[in-house]
C-alpha cells in the first residue's frame, strides 16, 4: 500500500521537531483567529442604518458588500483553508495533523465565544462541526494526494472541486444560478491549487461538475 500510494506523491523529507511545532502552532493560532472573528461578525448586529451597526466603519461596509458573515459561516471558505493546509504539508500524516489542529481552533473558539460571549449555543451546528473535525484528518489524509499524479490524484481532487461548484451554484435541468460570488472565488482558488497541465486540469473539471450533478441529485445530505 506504501508503495501504491508513494507512486502518487511522495512524501518529502520533513524538517526539524521545531519546525513541525512550529507549522502546527500556527495553524492552530490561525484557526482560533477565524473562528473567533467569524463569530464575532456574525453575532454582531446587522441593520441597515449605520450608526446602529455594531461593527467597525470599514468592516461595516465590507459585510454590507459581500455579506462577508454569511459566507464565513458557510462550508466554502473552510474547504479551501483545509485544502491549502493539507496539499501544503510535507506528508499525508503532517496534513491530518495539521488540517485536524486547524479545524480544532476554528470550532472551539467559534463555539466558546458563541457561548460566551454571545449568549447561545447552537448545539445542532456545533455537533455538525464537530463531527466534521473529528473526520478532518482522515480526509486532509487523502486530500493531501490530491496533489499527486495519476487516476485517484484526479478522482481525489475532482471530489473537492464537485463540492465547491455546488457551494458557488444553483441549478437545475433548465436553469444555473450563483449562490455566492465569494464562494464563486473559492472554487477559483480551488482550482488554481489543485492545477495540472491544461489537458488534466480539463478532465478534472468536467468530471468535477459530472460528480457534483451526483451529489446533489443523491447525496442524503447538504453542505451547500
């Protein structure tokens, strides 16, 4: 199986202890930073009037903008940021590690400050997310050879871009819609990340809208 899965990426060579404590302390600091100001952006009040909105004045404007406090609690954004951390590990094993450390710090500081700060706790969100960290590591495992070459490289990415393009569009036999124009921007960065030659990053995108034309017509579940 080692050698199965070396031949579609192969680990590199990893740095010192220090530097692995290092990576991962930062991703955990950057989860706990989003989680807590996504929280805060959405727990803030949101009224048209300004000198209501509890919020800074540029801050105001970019949620007016682009309904910056619903995107941040979408799936999208995450999808991506779990992405980037997990293809950018040095091995399968750092990306779990890292990708788990990650979701972590987002759902803990998200839901304390939630609790805490706010005044509630959504305990049917808060179980989603938590199951979906519990499971982190196992999928950044395999994310992280979606970077790698050959079939399942493709299969594997193919999988992520499917769920993005249903996060960025409605649609229907007759009609397509945009969700989101910032969760149009995720799958663009999804797509640069997970690039290949101009034939491979083709086939990875027409088999990515065949499977998410599936999972919306069959999957139990949403994320989207």
């Amino acid at each position: 199986m080692t050698e199965f899965l070396n031949k579609i990426r192969e680990p590199e060579k990893s740095g010192s202890l220090i530097a692995k404590l290092g990576v991962t302390l930062g991703v955990l600091l950057l989860g706990i930073s989003l989680g807590t100001f996504s929280k805060y952006l959405d727990s803030s009040p949101h009224y048209v009037n300004y000198e209501t909105y509890d919020l800074p004045a540029i801050l105001m404007a970019i949620d007016n903008a682009l309904d910056l406090h619903n995107f941040l609690g979408g799936f999208a954004p995450w999808i991506v940021i779990a992405l980037c951390v997990a293809v950018l590990s040095k091995t399968p094993l750092r990306a779990a590690i890292n990708v788990l450390v990650f979701f972590a710090g987002f759902v803990a500081s998200y839901y304390l400050y939630s609790y805490f700060v706010a005044g509630f706790y959504p305990a049917g969100y808060a179980r989603i997310w938590i199951a979906l960290t519990i499971v982190s590591p196992v999928l950044a495992y395999i994310t992280w050879y979606a970077k790698g070459t050959g079939p399942v490289a493709l299969v594997v990415s193919s999988i992520i871009l499917s769920a993005l393009i249903n996060t960025a569009f409605a649609y229907g036999l007759l009609y397509i819609d945009v969700r989101s124009w910032l969760n149009v921007v995720m799958l663009s960065l999804g797509i640069v990340v997970l690039r290949r030659s101009a034939k491979e990053t083709a086939i990875m995108l027409g088999l990515s809208i065949l499977l998410a034309m599936l999972f919306e017509m069959f999957l139990p579940f949403r994320i989207w």
